[in-house]
C-alpha cells in the first residue's frame, strides 16, 4: 500500500496541528497528557486525521476553562 503525497499533507498537517496546541497550552500552563493522533484516524486515508485530545483531571480541566474564557 502506497501512500500519496496528499496522505502525507494531511498527515503533517494533524502533526504541525498538535504541536501547536500543545505550545498554546503550555503558554497557559496546561499540560494534556493523552494529547496526541487519533490511530485509527492517521492510518486511514478516507478523512484527514484527527488530533486525540483524551483525558485530563479536573484541575486541568479548569485550567483549559479558564484559559478558554
């Protein structure tokens, strides 16, 4: 199976994608452990991938509420 130029755009495009998020969080102190690629999602080719916010505790969800105000 080969993967198409247009595979690996979107690809990065999730990658650059969480990298930012993960910078904009830190700015704000807020750390989401699970952050990451969805698999199912990034190994697929019909839709572009998507970014895999998972779990956190409730102190960091009220950080990321608080940041979001």
């Amino acid at each position: 199976m080969s993967v198409s130029t247009d595979d690996n755009a979107r690809r990065l495009d999730v990658l650059v994608a969480i990298e930012e998020l993960k910078a904009a969080l830190a700015a704000h102190n807020i750390t989401l452990p699970s952050l990451g690629i969805d698999a199912m999602t990034f190994l697929g080719s019909v839709a572009p991938p998507l970014v895999e916010l998972g779990r956190c505790n409730p102190e960091t969800a009220r950080k990321l509420t608080e940041a979001l105000r």
